[in-house]
C-alpha cells in the first residue's frame, strides 16, 4: 500500500489560524513533563497536566519547577521566569478540565488501546475544531483516532528526546486529516521553534525507522560475534567511520532496552522480513536489565550475560568491522529506497533532515553516507 506524505503542511487558501491559547498534555511521565515545560516556555499560555495519578501529576509538576529553578540559576532562563512559566502549569487526573484548551497532545505509554481511551476520554470537553496530538514514536495514528467523533482533528506531532534540544517534530498526516487541522499544527510546530517535516502515517515515521533497521543489523551482528567468540564491542564500533553522535548499543541504552524493543517490536509486525527481533534485546528487556554497556564503555555484567554462548565451533576471530558497516550501509541504502517509494516524505532531503534534526547525524544526514560507501 503506498503512503502520500507529502502534501504541504499548510497549503496555500488555508482556513484562518486557531488561536493558542491554552494547551492540555495528557501524561505525567518525562516526556510529558518536557512537553508540558516547553509549551508553557515557548508560548506562555496555561497548560493543563493530567494522569490517573494526582501524586503523579504532582511530583511531574515538582519536577519541572526543580529543572526550571536550575535553568534560571544557571543564567538560562531570567530572573523570576522559572517562576512564571511554573506558574501556567497546573495538574488534574479528570479530562474536563480540558475544556478551552485549544489542542491536546498525549504522551502516555506506546499502547494503542491506552492513548485510544485518553483521546476518546478528552475529546468531549474540546471544541470540534481543537487539535488532538499524539506524540506516539510508532504507532498507527489513523489507528488512534478511529472511533472518535472527529477523527479530521488528529495529528501525530511526534517531538524527540530531549524536547528542547532536538529541533525536529514529525508532523503525521492521517488519510482523515483534515487542512485546517494540518495547517493549525504546522503553525504551532513553528510557535514552538521546531522545525515540522511532514510524514506518513507509516511505522516509525522516519527516524525510529530507520533507527530501528540499523539496530536490527547490528544487534544481529553481535549476536553473532558472541556465538563465533568474537567481541560484540567490535560490532558497535563498526560504524565509527560515519562520524555518528554515538555507538548503536550507546543509543538504545539512552533510549532504553523496554522502549527500543517496543518499537522493534512494532517494526516487526508491520514489516517482519525485514525486521526481525532481537533475541539478546528483548531478554534485556525482559529481564528488567535497562543498559547493555556499562559506565567504562565494556558490555554491562548482566547484559552480556544474556548474549548467546559461544557456539563449539567459535573460532574467537576477529570482527570485520567493514563488512558490518557494509552490512549496515546496505540494509538502509534499501530501507530509504522502499520508504522514497511509498512516500513516506516528500524527498531524500526531507529524510536527510529528519536524521540531521532528530538523531543528530552529521550535516547532510544519512543518504550522502550510503552513497559515500557504495
């Protein structure tokens, strides 16, 4: 089934702009709370918190006045202001305290049947025309907003951690979507100084898809370099060449062995052949074991510990860390291909700047790397 990204995000005759006036986060986690901050720091309107903890939505607040204070103590932020952006920040745990709010986002756990509900339990205290965004990283969000009375309304307004760091928003267009929605969006991405690229509403967008297909070769690389009595370590140093920000294993590790086996996880359903599951991740996961390396850059005691044992056979030869990076470049050389194909952005220069602005590649991003190799 082919995807269409790419219509402009807000198209020339668009409906007259929706106000900002106040905003309405739907979590209370550390996503949630970067959201929350850098809604009310960027536009400095109210921002409604809410979980099904009022404890949780009271210590996500305590947080972010501590991380504020901080800011301002160290000359980030002016005097008084930590304060003041504190101040529009309030909490609830009953979803019609968002009424006025003139769009929602959630950021709760990646299950479809969870932010389903939280949309379905919001969007009777909004007015038909009030955005309702998903920060989801993977999932279906057409999927999302079935069921809803006004599923035109829905947008995936996918931000990247850390929020207010990373400049770039991926901005997920639904079939249903409607222009007004699209174009209120777009405008709020800018409000907020995030640079939107449109996408399709396909797994993983862009980013985590692309992420996700390099970690599936390379966790698959030392999986076998520990059967074979190899070092897996050579493995995650394979792509050093590319001058990327850090090491695979040293990315799933700022991610999380639980989330990146989620998003594998979804990656594999929606394209098995080429996205197989990692056994040694998802026994971290598990397993509860959050890293793969430790501190000193080694493999971490309790995740090597679930690599696969060394095969009778293994030799203990040494990595070819340039066929690995072959091996990589090769995998995402067709992974762009097959994603240009379905439309999943407008060009290869949108993608680039997804990797440049989400996952921090060097300038130009990923497609002059796979060109420079092959």
């Amino acid at each position: 089934m082919s995807h269409t990204a790419a219509a402009s995000a807000a198209p020339a005759g668009s409906p007259a702009p929706r106000p900002v006036r106040s905003i309405g986060v739907i979590g209370a986690g550390l996503m949630a709370s970067q959201l929350a901050t850098l809604f009310a720091q960027q536009l400095r309107v109210p921002v409604t918190m809410s979980d099904l903890s009022a404890d949780r939505v009271e210590a996500a607040r305590a947080g972010i006045r501590a991380r504020l204070d901080r800011a301002e103590a160290r000359g980030r932020l002016a005097a008084g202001e930590a304060a003041e952006i504190a101040a529009l920040i309030t909490g609830t745990t009953d979803p019609a305290d968002f009424a006025g709010c003139d769009a929602v986002i959630e950021a709760v756990f990646e299950e479809l049947d969870v932010k389903r509900a939280v949309f379905s339990a919001a969007e009777s205290a909004l007015a038909p025309d009030a955005l309702l965004l998903t920060n989801t990283s993977s999932l279906s969000v057409e999927a999302m907003a079935e069921g809803l009375e006004h599923p035109e309304r829905v947008i995936g307004f996918h931000f990247f951690n850390p929020v207010a760091v990373l400049p770039l928003l991926e901005l997920v267009r639904t079939p249903v979507a409607s222009d007004a929605a699209m174009a209120d969006a777009a405008r709020l991405a800018a409000a907020l100084g995030k640079t939107a690229v449109p996408v399709a509403d396909a797994p993983g967008f862009v980013v985590n898809r692309l992420l996700t297909r390099l970690f599936g070769e390379v966790l698959a690389e030392a999986e076998a370099a520990a059967a074979a009595g190899g070092d897996p370590l050579a493995v995650d140093l394979a792509l050093a060449p590319w001058g990327l920000p850090m090491t695979p294993l040293t990315l799933i590790d700022y991610i999380g062995t639980a989330v990146q086996q989620h998003i594998c996880a979804t990656m594999h359903r929606a394209y098995p052949d080429r996205f197989p599951l990692s056994p040694w991740l998802a026994a971290a996961a598990e397993a509860g074991v959050r890293r793969l390396l430790a501190d000193d850059g080694g493999l971490a005691p309790e995740a090597a510990a679930l690599l696969p044992a060394r095969a009778g056979t293994g030799t203990g030869e040494r990595v070819d860390q340039a066929r690995v990076l072959e091996r990589v470049r090769a995998a995402l050389a067709e992974e762009v291909g097959i994603m240009l194909a379905e439309g999943i952005v407008a060009s290869a220069e949108d993608l680039d700047r997804c990797m440049v602005l989400g996952a921090n590649y060097p300038a130009g991003g990923l497609t002059p790397l796979l060109a420079a190799q092959s």
